[in-house]
C-alpha cells in the first residue's frame, strides 16, 4: 500500500477519536542553536515549535522522517543522520480545524538532527517564519511552547 494524507473529514475523524503519530525534529546548528517555527496553525498557534508532522498511514518511518524535513524546511536528511531522543505525548485542547469539541492527541518520535552548518531554511504554510534559538533561551521563553521547552529539561 502506498501512503496517503487522508482528506479532511477523514483527518478530522482520526483527529477527534485517536492518537496521532508524529515525528518532531530538533535540529540544531554548529553551535548547538535549535531551529524553531512561529506556527500560524492549531494546536500550538502563535507559539514557536521544533519542526514536525505526522505520519501517514502505510508510511515507513524512515520514509515520514525525510518527507518532514523536506517539507518543513526544505532539508535533504535521513533518519540515519539523526539520534532518537525519545516517545513524548502531546495533549492540545484545540486542532487544526478550529472546531469545538475535540482537541488533539500526539504521540512524538523525537528525533535530534545536528548540522554542520546554518543551511537557509524553506518556510511552509504553517510557520510565519523560522529562528535558531539558544537552550537557554528555548527554556526561558514564554514564546515557545511547552512541549518544545520540555525536550531540554
């Protein structure tokens, strides 16, 4: 079987009655800076997030892995590059879709992905733009969501 993003009211279905599987990415530059995106979308609107997506159905993990980077920033990678960091949860209150009623459920294979150098990053329709932040700075800001803050503490 070959994967698919399914249409949206089937997104929509999977969204209010299951879990999704995700990968985030926690790209960093050669001085260990991470590369975050303002988000323009639910969940986590208006909050700078680590790259990420979720995994289509059929789709082999090696396979989401370089389809996300290549989205979300425009990157050639494989996830032979990175180093798994570890599974997180992510519960949302709200979705995608805007709609009441129904939040959003993650679970996140985080992956760490260190570069050699700062390469230009391709923003997408779901960021307004892209920064490299500090772990400090990740940590202390009220801008980045928490569950980006949560893999470096």
């Amino acid at each position: 079987m070959r994967p698919r993003f399914l249409n949206n009211d089937e997104f929509a279905q999977v969204v209010r009655n299951a879990p999704l599987v995700a990968i985030d990415l926690i790209i960093r530059d050669p001085e260990q800076c991470v590369l975050v995106g303002l988000r323009m979308n639910e969940p986590a609107k208006g909050k700078w997030f680590v790259p990420g997506g979720a995994v289509r159905k059929c789709e082999r993990l090696a396979d989401a892995f370089a389809r996300i980077v290549k989205a979300e920033i425009g990157l050639e990678a494989s996830i032979g590059d990175a180093k798994f960091i570890g599974v997180y949860e992510h519960l949302y209150d709200t979705n995608v879709f805007g709609e009441e009623g129904f939040g959003t459920h993650y679970i996140v294979l985080t992956h760490a992905l260190d570069l050699d150098h700062r390469p230009p990053i391709v923003s997408d329709p779901q960021h307004s733009g892209f920064r490299w932040m500090t772990q400090a700075e990740l940590i202390s800001s009220p801008d980045v969501h928490q569950n980006t803050r949560a893999y470096f503490l």
